[in-house]
C-alpha cells in the first residue's frame, strides 16, 4: 500500500467516542436547521434533472463507458501525458508548471501575479484546494471571485457546500441580507434578478479593472495544450479574454490526450451536474488567444486594429498553466484511491444522496470537496483524519453509483478509506497490546465498539434467537438499551430487532422440508436464509418459500454462512471478504448443481452481485452472481417462464388492500431491480405507487446510530410527503426500509412477497 | 427531421430567436435583431453588417453596447449551440459582453451533434485556435432560484443564411 490517505495534519485529541457523538450530533442538527432546506431544494432540483435528461437518452450508457475508458488510460499515462503537455503549451507560447503541493502552486503563482494588485477568479475547487486566496492576499493581491456563488462565498467567508454550486445552502434571502450588509446600496436588491444584475455591475467593473485573470480548467488536452472550462455565468470567458494574463490551474488528473477525448465529457458533464444538454459556455481554449486585450482606460482606442485579422496567438496575452500534484500523483499508485481521480466533480453523487441533501457539504464534506467523492479526495489529499470527519455519512446506499458520470464505485471507495480509519483508531487504542492471535477476527483488536457490535450482527442475532425472547426482553429493558446508548451508540429512539425463537431454516426442517418433490419440480433452488430473514423477519421468508413452490419450485433452505454485508458496511473489509470465500464455498455445489440462488434480502444480493466482485476469483464471481436472483425478480422469471400469476393471488390475508406503497431498496434500485417487483405486483393486481426517493434513510444500520438518529429521520422525511397522507398498505423489501417506514409512517410495512404468497394452509 | 428543424427546435427550447434569410438581406436580418447601441466583428466574405453597426468598436464601445453581432463558424442542430471563433478581431469580446449577442450562422455550417462538432474544432484547436460553444443566454442559478443574463449576454439571437445570394 502506497503512502497515499497515510499522512495527516492534525492529531486526534484523547477524546472518548460519546464527547464525539454529542458534537457530531449538535453539527447535523445546526446544518439541517440552518442550510438542509436550501440544499435540500437545489440538489433534488438537480437530481430531478440529471434524471430527466438521461433517461431518454439511449447513449448515456456508451458515453460513461468510454468516459471511463480515457480516463482510466489517462490516469495510467499521466507522466507521458504530463511530459506531452509540456510541449504543446510551450509551443504554444505559453508556460507549464506542475507544482508538487499547495505551498509550491502559490509560490509559482504569487511570482507570476508580480505586482499586480486584482486577480479576477473563475470557479475553480483546486484554488479552494491550495487556499490560493490567502497566499494571494498575504502577498498584497486582492482575489476577486466571480462566479456568483464563489463571490457570495467570499464575502460571507464562508467554505463552498457544493462542488458545483457554492453557495448552494444560501437562499434569496440570506443573499440579499448579505449584500444589503456588505454594500450598504441605497436601493437594496431583493428579487434574484436584482441580485444578479447588482453582482454583475459589481464584478463587471473589477474585471474591467483586473491585471490578472485566472481560471480553473475541467479539462486540459495533452496533444494541443487546450483548455475545456465549461459554465453558465459566462464570468470564465470574461475572466480569460480580458486581462493579458491568464493563469488556468487545475489537478495534474484532468489531463485527456487528445481533442476528441473531450467529446464524451462534454456530452455528460452538465447532464450529470445540473440536468442540462451542455452548460451555456464550453470554452475549447488553445492559449495565449487571439482576442485583443480591452483597455477600458483608453476608451477611444479601438479594440483591435484594422488590420488585424486571424486566430493566431495574441502576443500582448501571456498564459501560464499549474498542474498540482498535492498527493494525486500517490493517489494513482493506491489501488483504491486511484479511481477518484477520474472524477470530474459534476456533483452528481452528492446530488442523488439522501444525506447529502440533508446536511449539504458543510457537513458532508472535508477541507475543500463535498459529497460522497470528498472521501477519495480528502483521503487522498488531506489525509486520514479530514476524511475520517464525515466518512460515516456514506452509507454504501449506492445510489450515486448509477449517476456517477465516469462510473466510479464511490461507496466502494469510502468503505476502504473507512477500514483504513478503523485500523488506524484500533492502533492508537488500548487494546493494540493484544497479540493478534487473540483478536476475535480479520480486523484489528481495538476496532471501535460499536463498529464491532453491529459489523457482527450475524453472531448476535443468533445469540438473540437461541436466548429469545430472554433477548428481546433485555433488549427493551431501560438499563440495556441506556447501555447500548452509552457504549455502542445505538439510539434509545429505535425499536430494536425481535429474535424468532424459530428460525426459518429450523422452521424449513420441522415443516419437513420441500413440498414440492424435485420430479415434480420446474426448478431446484436455495432460498438463501440470510441474517434478518432467519432470524428476525422469518414470516417473509416462509413466504417466499410458499410463493416458491405454488410457482412449482423444489425449494431448499439449508444453514449457510451471512454474506458480510455488515461488516462491510462498518468498513471491516477483511471480515467482508471472508465472509464471501465462506459463503461461495458453502453455495458452490448448489451452483454446480444448476440450482438457483434466491435472496430475500436486497443487501445481500448485492453483496453477491457488486461487491463480491472485488473479493472472490473472477469465474467464481461469474457463477455465484449469473446464479443468484432477487426473489421478486425470481418471481417475474419464473411468471415469463410459463408459471402463472394465479397460483400466487388469492390469499385471505385481511391486512392487505390493493393499493399499495412500495418503497424500493436503494441497492435493488442500483441493480434496476425494482422493475420485476413493480411489474409482478401489478400484474397480480395491485395499484402500486412507487416513491422516488433514493434512500429511506436507515442504510442498513445507520439510523440506529445515535449522533445519526435525527438525520435518518430528516433524509425519510420525503417518504412522509409521499404516503403520509394514503392509506396504501405499505411495503419495501429491505429489512431497515421496513423498519424506518414503520418509524416514519406509524405503520408496518410488508415484504413484497408476504403480499403475493398463497396462506399456508394452501400450500401444498 | 431535417438538421436544420431540429436546430431551431433546439433554438426555441433554449429561447434563442432566430431568422432565417438571404446572404443579399442578411443585413436587414441583422438590423431588426439588434437593438440600441450595436457593435460588430467583420463577417465572412457575401456577407455584411447594417450601416449603423460599429465595425471597428473601440474600448469604450465595448464596456456600453447593448448588442455584439460576430460570425458563428458552426451550430450545433442537436443542442442548438453556436461556436465563436475567439479571433484578432474580438468576436469572442463582442459576442460576450453587450447583453444582446446576434449570431451569423450560413446554413451549410450546421453539424448534427457535440461529436461532429468536435472532430470539426480539432484540427483548428490542435493549430492553436480557441473558442466557445454558445448555448442558450449566460445564465446562474446561484442566487436562490434561475436567472437568465449573468456575466454574458441575455439575449441571443441567430441569423441563419441560407446559401446563394
Ligand atoms: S465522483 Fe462521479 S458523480 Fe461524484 S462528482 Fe465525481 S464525477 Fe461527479
């Protein structure tokens, strides 16, 4: 492992784990409270529209697919690319100059600033990166932002929220407050276009005034030296055609061989970011440019002289290009790491993320980005312990996998950054004493508390059902869950889990296991007895296997090992991955044998269809993941096979209406699986209004966490406006889904297949 | 659908104008889409700007025009873009800063898409060539809800000319 996401900058305080959870619970409230309506607004606004403009369009696929593909042989090449670049930009007349961090890109561009007093700025998140506008100031340099957000930014001196939109957690209001604050005018501007018009005679005027204009750059071209800055306001063009000198700087990633690589960024980045075909302005820029340079001090001087005519070089115009390293270049050498620097912060995945819309950047996000991507790039760039101030916030609901632009694993991502948090805390603790032997698994033996209790959910909840209900009475009694609080951090507030005393596969063998004899049979499968099914929600998993055998199914239920979902998500990455070898072990027979795999919950199919992927041989991945099915999506194979939707209807179950709201699992929804759940409850009759939002909140375990109680609560809210006012009976095929629309709604909510399975005394 | 009609779809999606005329009436086009103060950058060969459009504006034109007519040496039918050619003569100036923008556009210039448009711009960007593609007016939604006219123009207006005289 590379040093990258080793080094930080500051040193975590001896702080007990609850001081923590009380600030973190006291700043999620302030940010939902203060900026969660505004950011809110605009990022589902944004959401909306990336969804609108990439459904209809049947190249999107195509185009992330070949996104990725540059970058990925960008990233591999970078030092070629660098050395390329080099020459076309010197040929060109300009100047290059990669700086190896923060301090050395300020330096180079203080120098090259010299004496002049106004740097105009476009939007740039590198600057924000190096604090470019502090060393510009200590040196006596005013830098002006004039990218709307950016200036609101600045004056309020404040850290953007959002990687495209800045000022994102501001509203009108606060706008015109500031202003009125800030400007004194005598007539006050109120409505946004007031506003806007007032901001563009303000910075018009300093850009008419700068000496210096620098830019950021989404794109640099090796082979010609030319810059792709792509925005709406137009203040980039502005910011680089009117003073003679233009200084671009960006991240040494950003660089694409050739011209045409552009084409595929062009056409995706502003339908991921903001829902647009292509943004106002895509500058395609060769510098030093051919436009004259405006004097307004001389303003009877013509613009250009006659004569001049043609698109060569100005030479009044001086260009100079900062590439920074400031930790990409090890980033690229950390396996894991590497693919954040494909990003071409679109902000799509904060977009798409329920806590993101929640909480907004200032939050969900480190020194400089935001979002679920921030994870890779302040591990990468600042270090561990930045990254380690939000990490908590991805839940793995990988809803931003499918809007990512360039394809990157982002929850993936901040699952390893996460493991390496785990390890590094377990280090500094008061059990790294322990021999490692005497560590109880794959993960190191201080490994946060709470982190462990719910990672090893698998254990206790077989603890829980041999002791039930001695365990469920525990479990509500004041003083355990006081001591859950205070020790693992689970929150008083949350029902928690009810063991079975029977557990579905003892359940399966009482019963006498298949009824459906393996002669009579159309198909032979495993209903996979997973954590929650055979242990807690055993009801929906008799279900399945009664919806199994009316379709005419052998079914078997045999005792197999979890699928490490949970630890996963707690970032115990070792444990995951054994987990995996354990349960491809147990299930390779059956594949063998041309059974199929039938999983109830969505998690863990996912588990075995995405993230096993990275743990297992590539042909085992194949095998396991070509034979596993959702159950619903089984269900819908299983209907276009031939078997019919009659066997399923016709149940006596008194709670059920037709009307129904279902909730897909943000997993299943990032596998498109929600569409075989839909389309077999309609067929079996039922009036399904399906909900758009992209997670409920509950990720598995995290809104069990205290100090992430509230804002669990806060991201489901919009499941309330959906269906709080019907009485659909509700239904989500995740188990946490279920729980928290219970929570929200004051209303259970069934499993699909509890909705569709024959009663038992029908089966046969 | 013809490249042209899917062009001026994309053209009244955006709230673009636009008129459709003859290189011999090509200034009168240009002439009912300007308005007040008028600055302009010498258009290609056929074609010419109104009398009473600034051809060589001086600084002090620039900072107070209301309306910059330039050449568009493409249009992009899919997205309704026009690309401007940053030149010596300061088409990328005069197309950025008066609030209305007229573009030129001959008809036979028109591409289908952001591919074509792009292997089109590559030899001239690989030769040291820059200039942006136009979509729409200059646009922010930074202050609290959208706005169209920022930093850039306002209004857009394309004069599309057909071939012939
Ligand atoms: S990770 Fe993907 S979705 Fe997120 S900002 Fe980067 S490119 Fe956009």
């Amino acid at each position: 492992m590379s040093r990258a996401g080793q080094g930080d900058r500051t040193e975590r305080g001896d702080r007990t784990g609850r001081d923590e959870r009380a600030d973190r619970t006291a700043r999620i409230r302030e940010a939902m409270r203060e900026e969660g309506d505004a950011i809110a607004e605009h990022t589902r606004e944004h959401n909306a529209g990336r969804k609108a403009v990439t459904e209809d369009f049947p190249e999107y696929e195509t185009l992330r697919e070949r996104a990725r593909a540059v970058k990925e042989d960008a990233i591999e090449n970078l030092p070629d690319l660098v050395d390329r670049l080099r020459e076309s930009v010197e040929a060109n007349g300009g100047h290059l100059y990669v700086a190896d961090d923060a301090a050395d890109a300020n330096r180079y561009i203080v120098e090259t600033v010299g004496d002049a007093e106004t740097v105009v700025k476009s939007k740039s998140m590198t600057t924000e990166e190096i604090d470019l506008n502090d060393a510009l100031e200590a040196a006596g340099v005013e830098p002006v932002e004039t990218d709307l957000g950016e200036w609101v930014i600045q004056l309020a001196e404040e850290s953007p929220s959002h990687l495209i939109g800045p000022a994102m957690h501001k509203d009108r209001a606060e706008i015109a407050a500031l202003f009125a604050e800030v400007f004194d005018p005598a007539d006050p501007p109120e409505t946004a276009t007031e506003l806007t018009a007032f901001a563009r005679e303000m910075l018009g005027k300093r850009i008419r005034e700068a000496d210096v204009g620098l830019t950021g750059a989404n794109f640099v071209v090796a082979e010609s030296g030319s810059l792709a800055l792509v925005t709406n306001e137009g203040n980039a063009r502005k910011v680089a055609s009117t003073p003679d000198t233009h200084i671009a700087v960006s991240g040494v990633e950003k660089i694409v061989p050739t011209v045409e690589d552009l084409e595929p960024f062009l056409n995706l980045l502003s339908r991921a970011g903001a829902g647009q075909e292509l943004s106002a302005y895509t500058s395609l820029l060769t510098p030093p440019v051919a436009s004259p340079v405006p004097d307004f001090d001389a303003p009877d001087e013509p613009l250009s002289a006659p004569d001049d005519e043609g698109t060569t070089a100005n030479p009044d115009r001086e260009f100079h290009l900062v590439l920074i390293d400031n930790g990409r270049l090890a980033m690229r050498e950390d396996e894991d790491l590497r693919e954040t620097l494909y990003c071409v912060r679109c902000g799509a995945c904060a977009n798409s993320c329920g806590n993101f819309q929640s909480v907004g950047g200032h939050v969900f996000g480190g020194e400089t980005y935001t979002g679920g991507i921030a994870g890779g790039w302040e591990a990468g760039i600042e270090g561990l312990n930045v990254a380690g101030e939000f990490n908590d916030l991805c839940t793995g609901c990988s809803r931003c996998v499918p809007a990512c632009p360039v394809k990157i694993d982002i929850p993936w991502i901040n699952t390893v950054v996460r493991d390496r948090i785990n390890r590094r805390k377990a280090d500094a603790s008061d059990f790294a004493f322990l021999p490692d032997g005497l560590a109880p698994d794959a993960e190191p033996a201080g490994l946060d508390l709470g982190k462990r209790f719910v990672g090893d959910f698998a254990t206790l909840a077989k603890w829980g059902h041999r002791t039930a209900p001695l365990a469920n009475r525990l479990a509500d009694a004041g003083p355990v869950r006081a001591a859950l609080e205070r020790v693992v951090g689970i929150d008083r507030r949350r029902d928690l889990p009810t063991f079975a005393s029977e557990s579905l596969v003892e359940w399966f063998d009482r019963r006498g296991g298949a009824r459906i004899p393996l002669a009579d049979a159309d198909r032979d499968a495993i209903l996979y007895p997973d954590t929650y099914t055979n242990y807690v929600d055993v009801e929906r998993g008799k279900a399945a296997v009664r919806a199994l055998e009316a379709l005419g199914v052998h079914v078997r239920v045999p005792s197999l090992p979890p699928s490490g979902r949970p630890p996963l998500s707690q970032g115990m990455v070792a444990t995951a991955e054994e987990r995996a070898h354990d349960l491809y072990a147990a299930l390779a027979e059956h594949v063998d044998a041309d059974r199929d795999v039938v999983v109830v919950e969505p998690s863990d199919l996912a588990m075995i269809r995405s993230e096993y992927e990275r743990f297992l041989e590539p042909a085992a991945f194949e095998r396991l993941a070509g034979a596993s099915y959702e159950v619903l999506e089984y269900v819908y194979g299983l209907l276009e096979n031939g078997a019919s939707i009659d066997a399923l209807v016709g149940g006596d179950d008194a709670t059920r209406t037709s009307e129904l709201a279902y909730h897909p699992h943000c997993q299943a929804r990032t596998l498109d699986l929600e569409v075989y759940t839909l389309t077999v409850l309609e067929r079996a009759g039922y009036d399904v209004r399906t909900s758009d939002t992209e997670c409920c909140g509950m990720a598995g375990s995290f809104g069990y966490k205290t100090e992430y109680y509230e804002l669990s609560i806060d991201v489901g809210e919009p499941l309330v406006e959906d269906f709080g006012g019907t009485d659909r009976t509700l239904v989500a095929s995740g188990t946490s889904c279920g729980e928290q629309l219970d929570a929200l709604l004051d209303r259970p909510a069934r499993h699909p297949i509890e909705l569709l399975a024959p009663p038992d005394s029908a089966s046969r | 659908m013809s490249i042209e009609t899917t062009f001026r779809e994309s053209l009244s999606e955006l709230d673009v104008a636009v008129t459709r005329t003859t290189p011999g009436s090509c200034a009168d086009a240009i002439a009912d889409a300007a308005d007040g103060k008028t600055i302009g950058v010498p258009l290609p060969e056929g074609l010419t700007l109104p009398p009473d459009v600034i051809d060589r504006p001086t600084n002090g034109d620039l900072e107070t025009a209301e309306t910059g007519v330039t050449p568009a040496t493409l249009g992009i039918a899919e997205t309704g873009s026009v690309h401007l050619e940053s030149d010596r003569a300061g088409t990328e100036l005069v197309s950025l800063y008066p609030q209305r923008h007229v573009a030129v556009l001959r008809t036979e210039d028109l591409v289908s898409d952001v591919a074509t448009a792009i292997d089109r711009l590559g030899p001239d960007l690989r030769a040291g060539g820059s200039g942006v593609i136009a979509t729409g007016p200059s646009a922010t939604a930074d202050m609290g809800s959208l706005v169209v006219g920022a930093h850039g123009p306002g209004e857009v207006h394309v004069v599309l000319v057909e071939a012939g005289r």
